[in-house]
C-alpha cells in the first residue's frame, strides 16, 4: 500500500491499514526536503517526555521529534508515540506553521525532527 494513503487529521504521519501487519521503515520527513529512514528493527530504545518529545535511539544513532500532543489521540489508530513502537506508523513529517495555526488544540503537530 502507499504510505500516502491514510494520513492524520493535519497530515503529519501516514499509517499502516488495520491489516495487524508492521511496517518495516519509519520514515522521516523535514520541510527543507530532506528524508531519512529509519528501520524499526534497528530501534533500540523509545523515550516519551512531553516537554522533550519522542527520542528515539537506534543503532547508536538519536531521532529527536519534538512538537505538541505527540502522545495524544491523534486519529482512530492512536497516538504517534504509540504507533511507532507499535511500528504502524510509515512516516512522519515536520508541519508547516500555516498548520499550527489551523490544527485543534488537541491535533498533532511536529514542530521538528532531528537527526
């Protein structure tokens, strides 16, 4: 399937279907263009702290995702930080501040993603 095909409410992760089946690569969208990905079975370690983010050690590498309700319900599969240890998120990608301004309160919104 295409990780296109079913996105959250503001756009900003792209989620396996309901199939049960993981997905392989997470994949780390920035504004700039640039991408990287990272294979789930490399991750090591998740840490969730709401005013830090979601830090993820994989490899001897760190993804830092900071941003604004990332533990939160943000569709029907849950929570970003849930589906990615659950490996059922195939990307996810830095907002644009057009969508900070328009997105709920309770919404999603990745303000970075560093590497």
């Amino acid at each position: 399937k295409d990780a296109t095909e079913t996105t959250c409410d503001t756009g900003c992760a792209g989620w396996r279907d309901e199939s049960g089946e993981r997905t392989e690569i997470l994949e780390l969208r920035r504004k700039s263009g640039v991408i990287a990905a990272l294979l789930y079975s490399w991750l090591d370690f998740a840490v969730f702290d709401p005013s830090a983010g979601i830090t993820l050690y994989a490899r001897g590498s760190k993804v830092v995702i900071r941003g604004r309700n990332l533990n939160a319900g943000m569709n029907t599969r849950g929570a970003l930080f849930q589906g990615i240890i659950h490996h059922r998120v195939l990307w996810i990608r830095e907002s644009e501040r057009s969508e900070d301004l328009t997105a709920s309160e309770s919404g999603t919104f990745i303000e970075s993603i560093a590497w």
